[in-house]
C-alpha cells in the first residue's frame, strides 16, 4: 500500500484503494527500492502555496477547496506532473525514509532491522519528500504519531534539522478543522490565532492552544531558499489533532507572522540578532521592556505593534525606537495587560522600494494593575535623525543620542539647512501643565536654526523637526526626533508662559490629545473631517512600509453641505499614515489627528470565506463563545473580546468612511 492521493490522513488504511506497486532492485550485492511512478508522477497537498500570504506575512485568502468533508482530505490531493524529468528521491530510496508513504504486503521488503507493523504504519505521521530533502529529523517515540491528543487544548510539535544548513530554512503552516458538519461552522480563518512556531537553531517549534473541541488538519511546509531546486514552498508532513474543548478559555494571538517570531532566515541573511531578549516569547508583569538589538542602520527599521483588542493606530504610542552604534534599541509601555505582537519590518534589499517583515516578537503582560502611559507624539518610528535626512540637505549638532537632558528645564538645539529648505518644529508633552508652561524661542543665523527649548516642569517631552522645499510643499520630511527629558526648576508664583507675548512661543500649549484611529476600506478613497476652529491646516500621506516621505498629493479639501473634508486617495493596496497638522507661518507645527488607513481587497459576495481579517476575526470569536457555551465551559474572554472589538468595529466601515468631530 501506499499513501497516495486515496489515502485521508487520520483515518484507518484501505487495501483495496490503496494498493500499489513499486520496485526492489539488487545493486552491488544488495537490495534497493524505487517508485519509478512516484519518480515521475505523484500527488502532492494543493496548499502551500506563498498566495496564501502576502510577503509580509498577512493572511491572504484560504485554499479554494470544495466545502465538504470529503474535499478537505482526498479531493484536495491532486496529481502532480514533476517539472523535471525524474524525482531523484525516489531513487534507490532509503528503506527509512520510503516507510513512510509505502508499505509492502511482505515484511521482509521493508528492508528494515525492525519491520513496521501495519498499525504501526497507519498511525504513524503523514510524511513527503520534503522532509527528507531538508534532511528533518522526526524523533518516532516524541512527535511521530499522525493523530495527536490536544490534552486541554495544547499540543506540541518539534522538528530538527542540521543547524548550519536550517539557517536559510523558512517554514509555515496551515490549520484546518477536519469536521465541517451541521453545527460546526469553519474557523479555519484565525485557527493561526492559536498557533505559534519559532525557528531556534537546530528546530523548528510549533505550538498549539486551541478554544474548542474538534479534529483539526495541522500541515507544515518548508523551503531552503539556498538550495535552487527546493526554494518553493512544499509539503512537509500532517498532523492531526484532537483537541477536547479546554476548562481554560485561551486568549487568541494578536498575529500570525509567515516568517514566524523570533530569529529566522530572513533576520540572520540581514545580520540582524538580538542582544538582550534572545527569546522570541517575553512576558513582562509592568509592560515595560528595553529590548536591544545588533543591525545595520541601513535597514532603516520601522515598528508595528498588534494587539487583538487595541487599534493599531493607538499603539503606536507605547512604543519607540532609534539606533546608536550599531544597535537598535526599542522600548515599550504597554497600556494594559494582554498579549501584544512586535513587528520589524526593514529592507531585505536596497533596490526593493518596499519593507518587509524581518524579525517579531510575542510579548505577554500579566500584570493586572497595568495603566502605562504613553510617550510623547512622535513624528516617525525611529528617533534621532531620520535615515533620509542628508537626502533633503539637513543635518543636525546634537549629540548622536535621541535622548536631551534639559537641565534646569533649559536645552538648546542647532540644525543646519541647504537654502532653499525650511524647517518647522513640534514641541509635545502628556502633562497639560507642562504644556501651559513650556515654549519655544527660535534664532537664525544664515544656513543656521537654533531652537531654544524652556521646559520648567519636570517630566518627558517630544521635539519633532519637519523639514519641506520651498519650491515644493506637497512633500514634507521627518527630519529629527527627540526624546527630552527636563529635570525641571522651581517656578514662582508670579511666573508665567502664557502671558500675550508668548502665545506663538507657546502654540502648543492646547495638550488635548491627538485624533487617532484605524480606518479599513475597500475603496479608493477615504473621507475623513478637517478638525473644526483650527487655522491653518496642513495634510499629508505616507505609505507605512515605504521610504518615501509623506506628500500632499493625494489629498484634496472639499466642502460638502457645509461640512469640510478631506478626500484621501489609497489607489493601492497596504497601509497609509495620514496626519493632520496645525501650522504657523513663523516655523511652529502641531499634530491634529492621525488615520492608520489600511486598504484591503473587496469581498466577492458569493464567496463566503471572503472576508475581512477583523470581520473573521469577530465572527470566529462569537463562534468559539457560542460552542464553549453549549459545552458549560467559560466564555469569559471571548465575550471581552468581542465588546473590546465592537467598540474598535463601529469606526471601521468596509468601504467609504466618513466621520464628524
């Protein structure tokens, strides 16, 4: 018998539909065995395919197969007409490696010191040719059972491999439920949720935390993008697990990363390694973390974090980065406890005009009392100097940290701009008696700005310098950040900052907070409101994972039915940063309201699966708490889950959006 294309992974074997034949050769003075059909013609798993994810890693679509039962197993083998003109692998194979798909009716052609039983045979763990070219070790006694028991939810599953050659090994993984009757609807979409992978050295771990009860297709695929010939993705082995519905409701990930969390192939072919959390899984109890990081400045890297209950667009505050010597590093203030995903995204090429994810972290915060504030505004994701400042011919004097202590609440700044360029500066704090207190005084000396910082309350701050040509102000770049920290000085009574000399010098003394929010769209533009009693207001848009700085050209300010707004143009697919700006002739800017826009592809209403990630995500959630519910069990974070989400699901419309402050 053989495990071809009327085989169903799981379930017991057929003799009659799965009989085969295949040969035994006697080559110098021994017995050797080949498939010269399974050399020329065999089946393969439709799945797998890199469509399934986008190159950062976002979840696509789900496999077209039919939605039956039986499509789930055997109609999604397919025959497979090798490219070249033989498989080689099925060439005088290894008796170890061929018992895995082939058993012969007589023991004794197994060629093995032990020959396997048929039991043993049937249960064993669903392998291909994969494995065997990757040279994966599969230890029998640990992780080489097909069906494996999810004992309250959990299972894990180990791979290894040579350590040397795994570096350029990426892997990924599909997760399925086997059982589709009446009752039990698909949550095939966010099954990911529950599942984790890390590639540590010599191994590749995956670990499942599944909700609810069923049997579950767990398949994983890999590819050494070193080797030409095994640079596709393909079909490793299948799993199946059982899983009985846990006592403990799991909380489901923020984010399912292609490339995994932690270390991976596309991380160590950048040089880029971590130095003080070489755990790709950090748990924290106060959500504050100092991660460091060794790599190269030419990677220009961004942050991303994910959370399954906060808007993106909101946790951009709790995070910051910037890069000194050759190290990167990144610190956090989480809000609230939860499970939060890290991204990195950077240039895996200098001629590729779009980022893509190289390394991620999974962070836990257990800490319950969690009530971290966040950092002060911050133009762009990295401090200090932004890396394509020398492109707009500003450089700055300051120390090559992004930290400025202002002793005694006083600081200055210098920066030198080409003519022609004209330079705007933001000045933000949390603390609003901070903001009534604090100003800014500016000097010019030719090619020369000087920035004289007076911050008499003690506590963080945040100075943005933007700098635009003045013969082209549609685009406008992120110079410098900084991150300022004033040891403050006794104030008397008598002493004021907001008296009508200083108003301009204290333009940002309204500390109301920033208009933030994550719009969703299928269409090709957005319509969001122009602040109201506001002068002066300036737009501009970016893409997230670009280089390129933010520009005005895609934004247009209309009037309709005496409403103002702003049509924002989103031709393509990916995220958008869209800031609002408050502006004063003489050099001073203020940020208004920031949209994360994230344009998707539009549904087809007659293909149910479909959907969007956050629509699959609600639904799976009300899925998991309706079948946890007729099972007595706790639906306690789910039903958190979904009133977070439907507070975050009210402001993210599927096509056109429009909003009124």
């Amino acid at each position: 018998m053989t495990k071809s294309k009327m085989y169903t992974v799981g379930d017991p074997v057929n003799h009659e539909e799965m009989s085969a034949q295949w040969n035994a050769v006697h080559v110098r003075g021994e017995w050797r065995l080949l498939d010269l059909f399974w050399a020329v013609e065999c089946v393969e798993v439709d799945s797998g395919k890199d469509e399934e994810y986008d190159e950062n890693g976002d979840f696509l679509e789900e496999e077209s197969v039919d939605d039956n039962d039986d499509a789930i197993s055997k109609a999604s083998f397919i025959r497979y007409q090798h490219s070249e003109e033989a498989d080689e692998q099925y060439f005088l194979t290894d008796p170890r490696q061929l018992i895995w798909t082939h058993l012969p009716d007589d023991p004794k052609w197994q060629l093995m010191k032990t020959p396997m039983t048929e039991k043993e045979w049937q249960d064993q763990l669903y392998v291909r040719e994969r494995t065997h070219e990757m040279e994966l070790s599969i230890k029998r006694n640990l992780y080489g059972k097909g069906i494996v028991d999810a004992k309250d939810g959990k299972a894990d599953i180990i791979l290894w491999f040579p350590e040397e050659r795994g570096k350029g090994y990426e892997f990924k993984h599909s997760f399925k439920r086997t059982d589709r009757s009446e009752g039990k609807r698909p949550i095939d979409k966010i099954l990911n949720r529950f599942t984790v992978f890390d590639h540590i050295k010599d191994r590749i771990h995956f670990k499942c935390m599944l909700p609810v009860a069923g049997r579950f297709y767990l398949e994983l695929y890999g590819r050494d993008k070193q080797d030409k010939d095994l640079k596709e993705f393909d079909l490793l082995c299948t799993y199946v697990i059982v899983s009985s519905t846990p006592d403990k409701e799991p909380e489901p990930l923020p984010d399912y990363p292609r490339i995994g969390w932690g270390e991976c192939a596309r991380s160590r072919k950048l040089n880029l390694f971590p130095i003080t959390h070489k755990e790709a899984f950090i748990t924290t109890e106060d959500g504050i973390l100092d991660i460091r990081m060794q790599g190269s400045d030419k990677l220009k890297l961004k942050i991303k974090m994910k959370s399954a209950i906060i808007d993106d667009a909101n946790l951009v505050k709790y995070v910051m980065m910037h890069w000194h010597a050759g190290d990167y590093m990144i610190q956090t203030r989480l809000p609230k406890p939860g499970k939060y995903a890290l991204k990195l995204y950077g240039f895996a090429t200098p001629d590729v005009p779009e980022m893509v994810n190289v390394y991620n972290y999974m962070i836990t915060c257990t800490g319950r009392s969690v009530k971290n504030y966040p950092f002060p505004c911050f133009s762009q994701d990295q401090l200090g100097e932004d890396p394509n400042a020398y492109k707009i011919w500003v450089r700055g004097f300051q120390t090559e940290l992004s930290y400025i202590e202002a002793k005694e609440g006083h600081t200055k700044l210098e920066f030198e701009a080409k003519d022609g360029i004209l330079l705007q500066c933001e000045l933000n704090t949390n603390n609003p008696v901070a903001a009534e207190r604090m100003r800014v005084v500016t000097k010019e000396d030719r090619s020369h700005q000087f920035y004289f910082l007076d911050l008499p309350i003690e506590g963080e701050y945040s100075f943005n310098l933007y700098a635009y040509k003045r013969s082209n102000a549609q685009r406008m770049h992120n110079a410098f950040t900084y991150l300022i920290h004033s040891t403050g000085r006794p104030i008397e009574k008598s002493q004021t900052n907001t008296t009508k000399g200083n108003a301009i010098r204290n333009f940002w003394k309204d500390s109301n907070e920033i208009t933030t929010e994550t719009i969703e769209t299928v269409e090709d533009e957005v319509i969001l409101p122009v602040p109201r009693c506001m002068d002066n207001l300036v737009a501009f848009l970016a893409k997230r994972k670009s280089d390129e700085p933010p520009n005005s050209k895609s934004v247009e300010r209309f009037t309709e039915r005496d409403i103002e707004l702003y049509r924002v143009k989103v031709p393509e697919m990916g995220e958008y940063v869209f800031t609002i700006y408050e502006k004063k002739d003489i050099g001073f800017i203020k940020s208004r309201a920031r949209y994360l826009i994230r344009k998707v592809e539009e549904e087809d209403d007659d293909k149910e699966d479909d959907t969007t990630e956050d629509q699959d995500f609600m639904e799976v959630l009300s899925i998991i708490r309706d079948e946890r519910r007729k099972e007595g069990k706790s639906v306690a974070e789910s039903e958190r889950q979904l009133q977070s989400n439907r507070k975050i699901k009210l402001n993210q419309p599927k096509g056109r959006h429009t909003a009124l402050m």
